[in-house]
C-alpha cells in the first residue's frame, strides 16, 4: 500500500499549538519572560515656575502636551515648537504670555504768552491770568511673559482736562523824559527768593515766590524812595520795593527768579535813573 506523506503533516501540525500557549503563559508567571517597555522618550517640562519629567510614547511636542493634558492659552508660547520631534535631550518650555492694559496719567504743561499792554510802563509786566496744567490719561498695553513685563505698547491717548495758558501783559508805555530824574551810576548786584531763610516777601509786601516775574529791585531808601518806579539802563523798569543789609548809598540789588541768572548777573556798574 503506498505511504500517504501529506496525511501525516495535517494530523501533526495542529495538535502542538494549545500546549506552547499553555507554557508561554506558565513562563510569564515564573517571571522567566521579561516584558520590555517601549516608551519613547523621558522629557521634561517647566511651566509655571515647576519643572515635572515625564515617560512620554508621543513622538513630538505638540504630542507630549496632548499626551498629558498640558494646555496652551491663546497667546501662550511653547519651546521647541510643537511640531518638533521628541527625544530624551528634549527640554519643554511652556512660556504663559498675558496681555494687560495699564492706564498712566501725567500732566500737560500750560503754556506762557506774553502780551504788549500800552497803558502799563515800558518794560513792566503784569500776571493777567495763571496758568494751569492739564492731564491725559494714556492707555497702554503690557505684555507680560510668566510674570515679567517684556514690552508696552501705547494704544491710545484720552485728554482728561486741557491745560490754560498763563497771560503776562507786558508794558510799552514810554514815560516822559521831563518826568525822569538824572542818570546816575550805581553798583547792582542780583538776588532770588530761594536763598536760605528768605521769606520771599519784600520790604513793601511783594510776595516773590508766588509772582517769580515781579520786576523788583533792592535799594537804599535814602537814596531811593521805596516805591519808586527806576529805569536801569539797558534792562528796563523796576519798583524799588526791597531793602537789604548791604544795600547802601548807590548800590541796588536785581531781584531775579532763577539762582543761575542772579549768578551770571555778578556784579557790575549800570546807569539808573528815578522815574516818579
């Protein structure tokens, strides 16, 4: 009878399977198979002043965020960019990206005119109106990268007052000549109402400080009668309404608003004559 070979494979193939199955499984127990893990990668992320390491199967950045539910708000920035592939090198940066508005008001200075007035003396000037400043509100926005202030934008300007300007006549009168005394010389020196103890109030009650513009002058009223209008040749007219300690005979001392002009004044000659 002739041997049927492709009998024998069919009844010997199917048989052994359920045996190996049963044993890969005996063996898992035992321990005696090892598992392996496939993570890909283990990378760290720092977001919100912590820093947090993690197992990661996700192959980029974008993935690893999804992976472990790490969100982004709408101007959030992320390094590398999400699209990038992960490795175990891989260092995630989660910057928190806010915007602000910060509204800052500051002052508007007023602006000084002057105005020629006929009726007053040449070179007389008188405050018609003070000036007062103004303010705007300015509106800008801030942005800030995980708590810091990294730049500002101003974006908008609002005028919460106008300032107004401060008025100064000042006088073109030409006086008489007949009225006017002789011309005399007299040694002039300056001052200003900010020295150490000064009040800034003359001998005749003019407040310096409040009217810095007064066109004062220190004399000797022996030699000057306080109250007198005074021509100083070459600077116009003054009211002699001042007196000081070392003001004598023919000396006179210039009242003058800013320390530094008073300095540059020194001390020098000049021609001055009595107006009335």
């Amino acid at each position: 009878m002739p041997f049927k070979i492709h009998s024998f494979f069919r009844k010997s193939s199917a048989k052994p399977v359920r045996p190996l199955f049963a044993a890969f499984a005996v063996l898992c127990l035992l321990g005696a198979v090892t598992v392996y893990d496939v993570t890909k990668a283990q990378v760290t992320v720092y977001a919100n002043g912590e820093d947090m390491t993690y197992k990661t199967h996700a192959e980029t950045v974008g993935e690893v965020l999804e992976e472990n539910e790490i969100e982004l708000d709408d101007h959030d920035r992320v390094q590398p960019p999400k699209a990038e592939e992960v490795s175990e090198e891989t260092d995630i940066r989660i910057i928190r990206v806010e915007k602000e508005t910060d509204i800052v008001e500051e002052t508007i200075d007023y602006n000084t005119v002057q105005e020629n007035d006929e009726t007053l003396p040449a070179g007389e000037k008188e405050v018609q109106q003070t000036g007062a400043e103004g303010s705007v509100e300015k509106h800008y926005e801030v942005t800030m990268e995980n708590g810091e202030e990294i730049s500002r934008r101003l974006v908008k300007k609002e005028v919460v007052a106008e300032s107004e300007e401060k008025i100064i006549s000042v006088g073109t009168k030409e006086q008489q000549e007949e009225a006017a005394g002789p011309w005399q010389t007299f040694t002039a020196t300056a001052y200003t109402a900010s020295c150490s103890g000064c009040s800034g109030v003359t001998r005749t009650g003019v407040d310096l400080k409040a009217d810095p513009d007064a066109r004062v002058i220190a004399v000797d009223p022996d030699v000057i009668p306080l109250g007198s209008r005074v021509e100083v040749k070459g600077h116009g007219e003054f009211l002699a309404a001042d007196t000081g300690g070392a003001i004598t005979g023919n000396k006179i001392d210039i009242f003058m608003s800013g320390k530094a002009d008073a300095r540059e004044f020194g001390r020098r000659n000049v021609q001055v004559r009595v107006l009335d």
